[in-house]
C-alpha cells in the first residue's frame, strides 16, 4: 500500500485563475503603477521648482550679507572715524568711459571678493553699480597703486540678478522715509548718500527685495 505526501493532493474546492481573473488583475496592477509614477513625476517636478526658489532666495541672503559685511567694515576704524562720511558719493569713471556718481566708500584690507592682478593691496576704493543686462558689480582700486588717479577701476560681477538698486532718504522733518530712484541732491546740487539701499534680484518670474542699512562710524571696534 502506497502513502502519498499530503502535498500531493489538491485541497477540496481549489481552482485556478481564470483568463478573465488574471486580466482584471493585470489591468489593476498597471492602473496602481501608472498612478504611482504620475506621483512621482509630479513630486519631482514641485521639488525641482521648490529648489529653485530656495537657492535663489539663498543667493538673495548670501549677497546682502557680504554687502552689510563690507559696508559696517568701511564704517569701522581705522578706515572711519566719528562724524565722518565713509560711505559717500564720488565721480567714478568705469571702463566704459562714461563718469557716473556712484556710492563709493573705502576697504583698508580689502575684500575676499577680489582677485588681483598681482599682490593685493590695501586701502582698496569700491564703488557700486548696477548695469541692465549685467548686474550688480564692485568697482575697486587701491590708492596705493601708481596709476590710481588716472585708470578706471577694476571691475567685480557681485550678481547677475540684480536688476535695480534704489535708494532711501529719510527726511526728519517730515519723519518719513522716501524712495529715489537716483541719488537725491541737496540745495547745492551734490548728490547725497542714502541711509539705505534696496536691492530688486530678478530670476525667472522670481523678484525679490531687500534692504540695507548704510550704517554710521564708529568710534570703536564691533563686538562679534
């Protein structure tokens, strides 16, 4: 007498799949996939969009930071001292030729933007400037070299994406703050410095704006 496994039998009532039952499944399985791949598409496509307004927002940051940076360090001793205009307006002649009045004030050690020629030099002179099509750039010289009254000043792309610098005046008489496109003249005809800066950063459909504060010398060194 022969004994079988147990496994040898089928179980009482078992059948196997259909042609219709493994279609219907089919159709399913694919249904399941091709919502979970649009999931995915879309999802990739909201974070490449999200990464682009995040980097761009940190490039807007990490240039007003190095311009708040630069700008307290000309406010500082010993390149200032109390009462004086270390951020001021100067007839600056860029290396297209035209002479403009641009906001210019002065760097002792420099600044780890620049990239000389040959060996760097202090008492570095920079002047702001925004060109249409080009951006926000750092005009600089050192009054130590030979050619400093003659020659234009280098030139130094801060961002491409920045696309209008204005300026804010307060008027204390009438305790309100004003924006000028220009800078605003006094009853003598003399350009005047601001006591901010707007910076407009274009990227994409993206604009953003931000605000700094041109600050006043110091008669001591910053507390970090």
């Amino acid at each position: 007498m022969s004994l079988r496994p147990p496994f040898h039998r089928r179980a009482a009532g078992a059948r196997g799949f259909t042609l219709i039952e493994m279609v219907v499944a089919l159709a399913l399985v694919s249904l399941v996939l091709i919502a979970m791949n649009t999931f995915v598409f879309s999802m990739t496509e909201l974070w490449g969009k999200n990464t682009d307004v995040r980097l761009f927002e940190r490039h807007v940051r990490a240039v007003t930071r190095f311009l708040n940076h630069e700008l307290r360090a000309a406010t500082f001793p010993p390149a200032a001292v109390a009462n004086s205009t270390p951020v001021g307006v100067q007839e600056i002649r860029p290396q297209s030729g035209m002479t403009e009045k641009l906001l210019t004030f002065e760097l002792p050690a420099g600044s780890r933007l620049l990239v000389w020629p040959e060996r760097p030099l202090p008492e570095v002179v920079c002047s702001l400037q925004v060109r249409r099509g080009e951006g926000l750039l750092l005009l600089w010289h050192s009054r130590l070299e030979r050619d400093f009254e003659t020659d234009s000043p280098r030139e130094t792309l801060i961002t491409p994406l920045v696309s209008e610098m204005t300026y804010d005046y307060y008027d204390a008489d009438l305790s309100r703050w004003t924006t000028e496109t220009a800078l605003k003249l006094d009853n003598q005809g003399e350009a005047m410095a601001p006591q901010r800066l707007r910076l407009k950063f274009t990227y994409q459909g993206l604009t953003r704006e931000t605000v700094i504060m041109i600050p006043t010398p110091s008669a001591t060194l910053p507390v970090f």
